[in-house]
C-alpha cells in the first residue's frame, strides 16, 4: 500500500467504522463488488432489484480505492454505497452492524471467512451473483483441500455464468442444489448504441482529430504501452486508459508527447493520448475507429470486451482472457472480435482499418451476440429475492 500510494486511504471505513444507515421500506441486501468491474456489472442489477417486481433495498459495497469512487459516484442517489472492510472479525461485525443486511450478494467471487462466520451466527443468508471461478483460481481452492471445502461451504447458493464454472464450483464440495446457471450480467449492462454522450466533449478537450483514426485501447496494463505504441500504423493516433491509477505516470513516460486528460493538455503532435481519468472509458471507446481491450496481452486475465462491441467498435483483444472465460469464447465463436497476440497486433490493426466492411460484419455478429444472451440480472435478482420469503425462479 505504501509502494503504491493505496496508504492514503479511509482507514475508519477500513476497520469497519461509520454512521448507521436509515432503512427504507423494503428488505435490505448488501452486495459486494470488489473494484471497478464488478461496480459497473451491477449497475442495472441495482435498478432491477428496486423494481415493483422485487422491492429490495440495495446497499453496495466495495473494496478498492477505485472501485469505491466509481459506485460512489454511478449510484449516487440511487442507494448507500460503503466501504467493505478488512477481514478481521471485529471489522466485518462493525459493518454488519451498520448496514444491517437481510442477505448478501457476493459479485463474482468474494468470499471471506471471517465475514461468512460472521453472516453465519447472524443468520444472513450469503449467495455469489455472476459467479466465476478461474481454472487457476479453481486449482489454488482444491489445493486447500478441507480448509477449501469448509469456506465455501458458507454459501448458500451461488449462481454461475456458465455449465464450466458450475462444475468448478461442484468440485470443492457444494452440493448441487446450491449452484444454478444463471449467464453473466455483464450481457445485460450492455448498451447497445451508435452514440454516445461525453464523446465530442472529449475529443474537443483533448484535441484529438476527428478526421484521422483512432486506436482505443482501454483498461491497459503497464506492459501494453510499449507494445500498443509500436503496433499502431503511422499516421493513426492512439489513446491509452490505464487499468489503475497508479499506472498513470509510467504510460504518459511511454507514450512520449501524449496529451494527457487530467493535464488538460490539447492536441498531440505525436498523435497519442492519455486518459488517465476515471469514469471516461466509455466516451472514449464511442470515439475509436478500432478498440483494443487491454491487460489481454500480459498475465493479467483481461478485461471487459462487451462494452465497445455493443458500441459498434470493431474490437481486438489479446491471448489472455481467463477471467472472461464464458464472454470471450461468446463472442470469438460468433466471430464478434479479432482474437491475436503480441506479434500480429500491428497487422490485424491494420487490416481492420484498411477494410471498413469487415468491422462492420464483426460488430453485427457482436452485437447479436449480445442480445441473444441477456437476462442474468433478472435472475440474480430472483434468487436473492428468495433469501427474503419469496420463490426463486430459474
């Protein structure tokens, strides 16, 4: 945390300490989402559990840094949003104490033991939403071998994206009937649309020329920098988004000349940029002739690819994608991206730009992929919904 400025922090929220939140009307689920990502997964999933259908009372918590500001600032009057603690028994108990959840919702793969205990002597039923389980993931839990077992066990239903992950999550012990196939709800937070808002006020604060083309390369790790500068044809501008903040400073040292977001800086004269701002990532993407997904060409387990697919961008991503698993093998099969490594990036950026018509028919075939496969956050919802005294339905 000192190496990487992560010291300066909310440490009170950190151990567990804060105001007591006012209850509403409605019966109360907490729902964890440790960074960014699982934050922007379950933005519809807020709105849906609201709905007259199921009147729950979301209250969203986070553990990163950027994570928090990011639900801070995407549910910002529309539900409390806390600060997930340390798993120190004393710290979680403060937090129970506070938010005082009638279940809770883990995103993706959340599980503390310390919390789960203490859910456990409180009779708070605790399910995993959007659940994935990595194969590396998946070989260090077998490895615990009881230990493993007796962690999971906590749960009390966990609903996965795919057939793959249910049979993960059978091998350490949980009883099928506590698992069930529910898809991703990162289909559902999709917005499928050819415009998008922020995108022109970006382009005019950064300078960059609407009349050359633009490679977008989002969610990059440290090791992409180089290699993206290198791969992108002369004469075609380049604007990278860093993953984490932490990294801001090493990618404007790369991309030499950049214009950078925070900087206020305009205009590039070598045609790269540097969006080292978070919140942005969209408007940048509806801006991009061409999308390169970042940390999917280190050993980092990729990022999201839906977002600039459903945005109509022809979308590259690398070799890498273990924690998109079920997404990406989706969209590779329905020919809705261009999957490559390293060495051929430079090639397939520039095949993409010299023959418009075959984004065109990616994208399409993209986006069908998309549509075809919403529906998981009304089912999360259902089964959380259970927890409280009503039925669950797959």
């Amino acid at each position: 945390m000192v190496r990487t400025g992560k010291i300066r922090t909310d440490w009170s929220a950190r151990f567990g300490q804060g105001d007591a939140l006012p209850r509403g009307s409605g019966r109360r689920v907490l729902l964890h989402a440790v960074s960014v990502g699982e934050v922007n997964a379950i933005d519809l999933m807020v709105e849906t559990m609201q709905s007259a259908e199921f009147g729950m009372e979301p209250v969203v918590s986070s553990m990163t840094d950027t994570g928090y500001r990011r639900a801070k600032s995407l549910f910002a009057g529309r539900c409390e949003v806390v600060r997930w603690p340390f798993d120190a028994t004393f710290a979680v108990e403060r937090l129970l104490d506070r938010v005082g959840p009638d279940a809770v919702g883990l995103v993706e793969l959340e599980v503390w033991p310390n919390f789960l205990r203490s859910c456990a002597r409180r009779d708070i039923p605790v399910a995993v939403i959007n659940g994935r389980l990595s194969e590396r993931s998946h070989r260090r839990y077998q490895g615990l071998g009881p230990i493993g077992r007796r962690l999971f066990s906590g749960l009390r239903r966990i609903g996965v994206q795919d057939e793959v992950y249910a049979e993960r999550f059978g091998s350490l012990g949980l009883p099928p009937d506590r698992i069930v196939v529910t898809g991703s709800m990162k289909w559902d937070t999709a917005r499928i649309a050819d415009e998008v808002d922020g995108a022109d006020a970006l382009a005019e604060a950064m300078g960059i020329d609407r009349n050359l083309p633009l490679v977008v390369a989002g969610s990059t790790a440290p090791e992409e920098h180089l290699l993206l500068r290198e791969a992108v044809p002369a004469g075609v501008q380049l604007l990278c988004a860093p993953r984490k903040p932490e990294w801001f400073e090493a990618a404007a040292r790369t991309l030499e000349g950049c214009a950078r977001r925070s900087a206020g800086t305009r205009g590039s004269s070598t045609g790269r940029f540097l969006l080292d701002t978070i919140g942005e990532l969209r408007a940048a993407y509806g801006l991009a002739d061409i999308v390169v997904v970042g940390r999917t060409f280190v050993d980092l387990g990729g990022s999201d690819m839906i977002e600039p697919v459903a945005l109509g961008r022809p979308t590259v991503i690398g070799p890498d994608v273990r924690n998109f698993e079920v997404i990406s093998k989706a969209l590779i099969d329905a020919q809705g991206v261009v999957q490559t490594d390293a060495a051929d990036l430079g090639t397939v950026i520039e095949s993409l730009l010299t023959s418009p018509a075959k984004g065109v028919d990616m994208t399409n075939r993209g986006r069908a992929c998309i549509r075809e496969r919403q529906g998981a956050t009304h089912r999360h919802a259902a089964l959380l919904n259970a927890f409280l005294g009503r039925e669950f339905v797959q």
